[in-house]
C-alpha cells in the first residue's frame, strides 16, 4: 500500500451504475421487510431485489423468459463478442 493517495480527481457517489434505477423513501409493514429479508436468506440474494422483482411480477413488466432460443442467442452473441 502507498503511504499516501491522492484523492484530488475523486468523485463521490455509487461506484455501481444505477442506470434505470431511481432511489426513493418508502414505508412498508414490518411483516413485509421481515418475509423478504427471510427469503433473501434462504436464496442469498437481496430482499430489495427480491421486492423490486415482485412487484414487476405484480405489474406484469417480466423479463423475457429464459428459453433454449434466448440462450442461443445469447451465445452467439458472446461468441461473437470475443473475435
């Protein structure tokens, strides 16, 4: 480690993008944090993901599904990426 950096170029804020994303205040039962910091546990991932993915479900607003057709695409293009 250096003894000393130099932060004189730094920039505050996230380090992850936060692209589409926008942070807000909400107030939500206890009962609800409490199910989805137990299911975020049990599946290891974030229960503010785990409430952002239900309530796209609620609305309708999904992901396209994972089928044998995506998945070649995605392959493709990976593959395609890497020449």
């Amino acid at each position: 480690m250096k003894k000393e950096y130099d932060f004189s170029k730094a920039k505050r804020g996230a380090v992850l993008s936060t692209k589409g994303k926008t942070r807000i205040t909400i107030f939500l039962d206890d009962a609800v944090i409490a199910r989805f910091k137990a299911l975020s546990d049990r599946t290891g991932r974030g229960y503010q993901t785990l409430i952002n993915e239900a309530l796209n479900a609620h609305l309708g607003v999904a992901e396209e599904p994972m089928t044998r057709d995506v998945v070649r695409r995605i392959v493709r293009e990976e593959l395609a990426a890497q020449d």
